[in-house]
C-alpha cells in the first residue's frame, strides 16, 4: 500500500502530535542508535523491541510511535523519505545505526537489510547460534539507498531489520502484540530477553 503522506513533515503538519503519535528519544552519547521508526501500532512490536535492545547496550534511541485508536498504517513513512528532525538529528553522527522494523509473514523469519556488511554478517551468526531464520531482504525492503534514514549516519552504512510479524509475536508470552500485550512488560518473552541480547552481542563485537 502506497504512503498516505509523502514525508515525515507532510504528516507531521496533517496530524496532531501525542494524539495520533508520540517521539520518544534517549540521547546517551552512544556511538549507536537503535530505532524504529514505525513504532507503536504502525508495526507492532518494534518500539518494545529496540528500546529493550537500546537499554540492554546503553544506545540511543529512537522511536515514533502511532498511538492512533485505529488505522495507524497511514503513519507509515517510508525509511527514504524519513525526515523527521529527531531521528535525522540522532543518526547523522552516529558510527552504528540499527532500525527495527515489521514485516508482514506468519514465518519466523529476520530479513536482513542495509549497507553495514560486517555488522550484518556479525547479526546474521548472533541470531543463527539462537535457531532463528534469517534472510536476505528483499529489493523493496533491502534498506540498501543512501537516502535511507538508517544509512544516514556518519559511516553512510546502517542495518535495516524487517522481522515477520510471526517472530515479532514470539517476543510477547501470549504470541500477541495487541497495545495491552506488547506494552506490559510482566508479557515479554524469553525469546525477546535472548534475540535483543544476540544484537547488543553483535554490536559489541564489532566495535
């Protein structure tokens, strides 16, 4: 489905900030950001999943949050277009940049995208020590454009990962990622404690 809105400031000035969506950053002067910048209800999930990530690895982070009642999918910005100020602001110095993202498919699967060949081979061995499928994204989602918020950063190579909504749900006890599910942490998973460890382990090691 094409976007509603065809930048961050055409939506920014056709909405209403902390009704229909929320910015949430941590700025800890990490040479890391982990994002995701379809947070919220726009891909369920990836809010929980990078701030947990960026609190385990002491990184920045990042995320706009669609906290509409219903219909958030016209919030969806695609990453090319992304010029929301914060995130353009957090990401342009950092070394490292990690956007997480959702994805449709009942396969537990991570997609891997982006420009940082070492960062992702290094994700790729984390998450496969731990049984998860990983794939190569494909071209509509391969996170691969220079112009792509998470290749924005000061080495122009981030690492975009698209998780299935099958794996996104894994994260929660009740394998669901409804507001109430997803936001009680007492609902976090095993499997969301070990694949956000598995990408604070690869950062570090490439470091």
């Amino acid at each position: 489905m094409a976007d509603q809105y065809k930048s961050m400031t055409e939506l920014a000035a056709n909405t209403t900030k902390n009704s229909d969506w929320t910015v949430i950053r941590r700025d800890l002067n990490s040479q890391v950001i982990i994002s995701a910048i379809h947070g919220g209800a726009i891909e369920p999930g990836t809010t929980e999943i990078a701030d947990l990530t960026s609190q385990k690895g002491d990184f920045d982070y990042f995320t706009f949050k669609g906290t509409k009642s219903k219909g958030n999918e016209v919030l969806h910005v695609t990453s090319r277009h992304y010029d929301q100020p914060d995130m353009m602001e957090m990401v342009k110095d950092k070394s490292y940049a990690i956007a997480i993202h959702g994805c449709v498919g009942d396969d537990k699967v991570v997609y891997m995208g982006g420009k940082d060949e070492n960062l992702i081979r290094t994700l790729t061995e984390q998450f496969v020590e731990l049984n998860i499928k990983v794939d190569q994204a494909p071209q509509h989602m391969s996170g691969a454009h220079d112009d792509n918020i998470i290749n924005c950063c000061s080495t122009g190579k981030g690492v975009q990962l698209e998780l299935t909504s099958g794996l996104r749900k894994l994260c929660f006890k009740n394998q669901k990622y409804n507001k109430h599910s997803r936001e009680d942490q007492n609902n976090w998973s095993q499997f969301m404690d070990d694949f956000t460890s598995a990408i604070v382990k690869a950062i570090k090691k490439v470091q």
